[in-house]
C-alpha cells in the first residue's frame, strides 16, 4: 500500500514539476454526432427546446421584420416599450425608427433597463440553449440585468451540440474575436433565470431575466 502511495506522490511530484514554458496541447478534434440536424429539423428542435426550458420564441423571415416583432412581443404582454440595444451591428443596424413607440437606448446596463436586445454566439438546439459572449459589442449587462431578455438569432447561428457552438466561437473573425482571440467570458443561458434554493419554490428572476424571448430570423447574420 505504501508503495503505491510513493507511485502515486512521485506521479504528482512529476507533474507539477513539467515546465510551465511548454506550449499548451492542441484541442481534441471534434467527432462529429451522428444524425445531426439540417435546416428546418434543427429550427424546430431548438424551438422545441428553448420553449420547454420557459423560453418564448417568434419567427421573423427577415433582419429587417426584427423592430415589429420586439414591439409586439413587448405589447403583447404590457411591457414598457423601452429596450436597451447591445451596441453590435446584427442589432443596433435594424431599423430601429421604423417603431416610433419604442424608446430606445444603446450600451451596457446600470441594472434600471427593463429588457435588453442582444445577438448571440449561437444557438444550441439539443438543449435550446443561447451561447453568449462578452465584449465592447455585446455588454454582459445585457444578458442578465433586464428583467426582459430578448435575443436576436439568425439562421446559420444555429447549431446542433454545444461541440458546434464551440467550434463556431473558434472560427469567428472580426470583432472581439478577431486574430483568434477568446472573449473574457462566454455564457450559456437556458430559458429565463429560476431558482428554487428556498423552500423549493420555484421563483423566476431570482439572478437573471424573468423572461428570455427569442426571435429567430429565417435569413444569415447581417455582414457589416
């Protein structure tokens, strides 16, 4: 027993002693799944899935129809017609005027903006779940202080497996993520925040949005 003990501490001794000036190894390649969704198979799983996680999604055919459907969805449910834009392109760009009722801001939260319009990273339709980011673009004040979240997704940012998502955060350029650069943090948001740590209530908002709304656009992000 006390020899392999020593084996074991003479492993770990080995270990930290390695340089720490070696280059870091190379991510495992990722084997694809089989089976894995296309087009309207992978729409309308994810939307299956964000609505089951108490997500609400819309559909809009184009960029251009994402103003109207923000001021119904906020409409709909006697929300105030204030909406902080994230300060990205696939959404400060639209035609935000086209809505005079909306008031509009644009940039990071101080915590008092009633909902948020953000981008995404992508879209994971096995769980439908959002992949965010921080950045100038994309403040995550965004993406958790609002009590409203409404989240812009365009179609070729939806994927099937987090393993996607991942490879489609690796091979962006432009922006936060230009020359291979990673963003500080990357967030992965389920339908809207809950909790039930006390009594086994289960509260919504308890660290995040009340409600998360997704709209997603039958047409590619916008290049800008």
């Amino acid at each position: 027993m006390s020899t392999d003990r020593d084996r074991m501490l003479a492993t770990i001794r080995a270990g930290v002693s390695r340089s720490v000036t070696k280059d870091m190894p190379k991510p495992a390649p990722v084997i694809p799944r089989r089976g894995q969704l296309q087009g309207r198979a992978l729409v309308e799983l994810f939307r299956k899935q964000a609505e089951t996680a108490s997500a609400t999604v819309a559909e809009v055919a184009r960029a251009e129809d994402v103003p109207a459907a923000v001021a119904e969805y906020l409409r709909g449910r006697n929300l105030p017609p204030q909406i902080r834009l994230a300060p990205d392109p696939r959404v400060e760009a639209l035609d935000w005027k086209s809505q005079p009722m909306l008031e509009t801001s644009r940039g990071a939260s101080d915590g008092t903006d009633t909902a948020s319009v953000t981008p995404v990273l992508a879209g994971v339709a096995e769980t439908g779940t959002l992949m965010v980011h921080s950045g100038a673009p994309t403040p995550n004040t965004l993406h958790f202080l609002p009590e409203t979240h409404i989240a812009v997704v365009y179609a070729d940012e939806l994927v099937g497996t987090y393993e996607d998502a991942w490879t489609q955060l690796r091979a962006k350029q432009g922006g936060d993520l230009s020359s291979g650069a990673m963003p500080r943090t990357v967030s992965f948001v389920t339908g809207p925040s809950r909790s039930a740590d006390i009594g086994k209530i289960l509260l919504m908002g308890a660290h995040g949005p009340k409600r998360l709304h997704i709209i997603l656009v039958d047409a590619k992000r916008p290049t800008h």
